[in-house]
C-alpha cells in the first residue's frame, strides 16, 4: 500500500496541474481501491477514454502533457501514418499540430483499438486501421509482453501468445489500399517488430520524408542495427528523449 501511495503522489504532481479535481478524485479513487474500469477525464483540451490501473494514463501524459513529438521538424504535412496508435494520444496530438494534415491512426490490440476510434471520433482528419503492420502480408499473432497494453508486439521475443490473430500487411500494400503516394511523416513506436519491418524495406522508404521510431533493441535484439542500415541515406538524424528521428 505505501508503493501505491507514492505512484499515487508522483502522479498527483502533474494531473494538479492538468487534470480536474473531479476527474483525480475518479483516478485515485480506482487506484486505491484497485478498480479496473474505463473512465474519462480531460487533458489537454480533450476528453480521453483510459482504463484505470494500466499503462493509458502514462501514455496520454507523455504524449499530449510532455509532448514527446514537439521537437520533430516537419512542416504542414499532407499524411501522417501513426504505426502502433494505442490509444490514440499520439494520432490526437498529431492531428492538433498538423491540421491540414491526413492522420491514419494504426493500432492491432481490440481493446487498445476500441479506445482509439472512441478518443479520436471528434477529429476529421483521422482515419483509424486495425492491422499490423509487418515484413509481408499475412495472418500474425499478437503476443503480450506483460507490461500491459503499451507492450502489445507482433515480435519474436520473450512473452506469451495471446492467441489473437492479427492481419498484417507491410507498409507498401497499406499506401497501395490507402491510395497514399507520399508519407511526410511515419511514428512508428510497435515494441520490437520495427526489426523486420526496417530489415525488409521497401519502396515506401524512398518514399518517406521524416521517420520517428521508438528503439526496441534492449527487448528484441537487431532493431538498433536494422533502423540505422534501412536509414543510412537519410541526410540528418536527431535524437528525442527515446524517439529516434532521421530526415530525408
């Protein structure tokens, strides 16, 4: 109980400053009492769907309170592609700072996808896709890493087969269906299977302007190595907190 009291203060620190006492007293509550449910506060302006009791409330504070994608240089682009959306903070962020821009908001997990459609209904400019995307086209399995449903992988590593089948389909044949030519911007941030979606490539590289990829070498060894051989003719690479960023 004293653990959860000080995750409770760390937490208590930031939401008194962007989250109503209403919508804390909800979360602490839930927290206490250990209550696993869906509720909705408000941050950063929107009303956000999370489970209490998971990894959601971490992954709407990093993406719309510390703005994990605010220093990346990318000017009004037309497509957006937000590979591994979750819960949709990212594609919500995304669709604010880029306005004119065409968000597509790709998540697999059910659970994580059924919150993102639910958190981005209000925007316009975001389409959400329920797929994988992979080295080839196929039926794949979602495995879970046990770190809750920030950890959601198609990878081959340590953990569990949740015994979910997934379509996944590479980049190329998504910008096929999608009728995209261009990606101004590619988040990619899938826990690991960036290894072979980078080890096998493909023309959407050259046909890509900015990347900003999450590593995942410590959990799924080589994705280090295949992100920096694909992007070896990127003209410029930038490092952000845990995001890595090149430009073409």
């Amino acid at each position: 109980m004293a653990k959860e009291f000080k995750r409770i203060l760390a937490n208590q620190r930031w939401m008194l400053r962007h989250v109503s006492f209403g919508d804390r007293v909800k979360l602490t509550t839930a927290r206490l009492l250990r209550r696993s449910e869906t509720i909705e506060i408000g941050m950063a302006g929107h009303r956000i769907a999370i489970r209490t009791r998971t990894s959601d409330l971490n992954v709407a504070y990093h993406a719309l309170i510390k703005e994990e994608y605010k220093g990346i240089d990318c000017h009004d682009p037309a497509v957006v592609l937000d590979v591994g959306a979750n819960i949709g903070t990212s594609s919500i962020y995304f669709a604010q700072l880029f306005p004119n821009a065409k968000i597509f908001a790709i998540e697999m997990e059910a659970s994580n996808y059924e919150l993102l459609k639910r958190n981005t209904s209000h925007l316009d400019n975001v389409t959400c896709v329920q797929a994988a995307i992979a080295s080839e086209t196929g039926k794949r399995s979602i495995v879970d890493r046990g770190t809750g449903p920030w950890g959601y992988t198609i990878a081959s590593q340590k953990g569990e087969s949740r015994g979910d089948a997934i379509e996944a389909i590479t980049l190329d044949e998504f910008m096929t269906r999608h009728s995209i030519s261009q990606i101004d911007l590619l988040k990619m941030d899938v826990e690991g299977a960036e290894k072979e979606i980078f080890a096998a490539g493909g023309d959407w590289l050259t046909k890509t302007d900015v990347i900003a990829c999450e590593l995942h070498d410590r959990i799924c060894l080589g994705c280090d190595r295949a992100f920096y051989v694909a992007t070896q003719n990127f003209s410029r690479l930038e490092k952000h907190r845990e995001k890595v960023v090149v430009y073409r």
